[in-house]
C-alpha cells in the first residue's frame, strides 16, 4: 500500500465514523471532538480507555497529563528502553500458557500474544487511583463485555477516549519519522487502526492531539 492510497483509507474510515456520529463536511477531526465534548458530562471514573491509530500520541498526552499506564501482558520480547511490569507485563510463551485462566481478552498482534491480567486490574480498580488502559477499539468492545460479566470488578465506570491526529499527513510523518518498532511495518499498523477508527463512535471522547496543553485543560475539566 502506497501513501496514496493509506491516506484515501484514511479519509474514508474517518468519514465512516464522522457519518455515525452525524458530523459531516470538512475539519471532520475538530467536528467529532466539539460534538463529543459538549455531550460529556463530568462525573467519577474508575479507569480511562485510550485508544487511536498508531503515532497519534496516546502515551504522549497519558504522559503530560500524568496518568499512569496499567501494562498489558505480552509475550514478544522487550524492546530497548522497555521495563517489565511498566510498559508490559512480559512472560514467556510457556508461563504465558501456565497462567492463561488468569488472562483476559486474550488475542495475536504481530505475533505477539497479548492480554489483561485480570486479577492485576481488579487489584488496580480498589487501589481508586487514576489510571489508563491502551487498547484497540475491538479490544475496548470485549473488554467492557467482560467487565459486565466479572463480579470482582462491579459497577465500574469507565471513561472511553479516543485519539485523532490534526491530519493524515500529521501522523504519517510522526510514525514515519520515528518509528520504533523495527519488527513491525508502520504503514501496515497504520491501515489496521483506521479500520479500527470507523467503530469509534461508541466512545465518550473523541479528541485531536494537535496541543498538550489544551488536551490538559480539558482532562482537568473531565475527570
């Protein structure tokens, strides 16, 4: 797939969504966060589910606004400049499999195992300290399944967001120019997450990180 045709996919996922949401027009980005933030109420959240195409910024702005990441499990290996237990909780594929009914939402990416220690988020939720989860948005859809059915986790509630770059060519060049994943192919993540994108419109947030500290001022008045 060449640059052409990732950013006509693209604008035609970011359509979809916008069409689902009743936005339509240009500036479709700064159409669906106006739309979704008049429509937020502030109320207390349990935990924050950030998702978003590849480059958009997610641990970026969890950074800035200082919200601290609660780890997936994963069984590929490290990369330079990761921590177990920070970035992911990184098991073997045999310790992987002699916990596995400790794991939920269990799924391949890139030939990586990945998961939610469940126990380990249960744990987090009545520590009732702010913290945020990176997930797809089919992964955030089988996750909130799962939390209506688990007992050890009842009644949570959990803020939804959902990240847009200011344009494609804005994220194009941030994952192109610093590209840190050498086992991974960044034009291909990217058309995986716009599929991704057109499903948003469930979320309670759609926001552009086009400055930190706007985005700050508007988690101040969220949460």
């Amino acid at each position: 797939m060449n640059i052409i045709s990732l950013k006509n996919k693209y604008d035609e996922c970011l359509k979809e969504l916008a069409q689902k949401k009743g936005v339509f027009g240009v500036n479709l980005e700064k159409k669906l966060e106006n739309i979704t933030y008049q429509d937020l109420k502030k109320q207390s959240y349990d935990f924050i589910i950030i998702s978003g195409s590849s480059g958009c910024g997610k641990s970026t702005i969890a950074k800035y606004v200082k919200i601290e990441k609660f780890p997936m499990v994963a069984t590929r290996k490290m990369r330079p400049g990761e921590k177990n237990g920070v970035d992911y909780y990184f098991y073997s594929i045999e310790e992987f499999n002699a916990k596995k009914n400790n794991f939920w939402d269990v799924h391949e990416r890139h030939g990586s195992i990945h998961a939610i220690d469940k126990n380990k988020l249960a744990g987090k939720i009545k520590q009732n300290k702010m913290f945020y989860m990176d997930k797809s948005v089919s992964s955030t859809k089988r996750l909130l399944n799962l939390l209506k059915k688990e007992k050890s986790v009842e009644n949570v509630n959990v803020l939804l967001i959902y990240i847009l770059p200011p344009s494609f060519e804005d994220l194009y060049n941030r994952i192109c120019k610093k590209d840190e994943r050498p086992d991974e192919n960044p034009i291909e993540r990217l058309s995986a997450s716009f599929e991704d994108m057109k499903n948003a419109d469930f979320y309670n947030l759609i926001l552009v990180n086009d400055d930190l500290s706007r985005i700050k001022k508007i988690f101040k008045k969220i949460l």
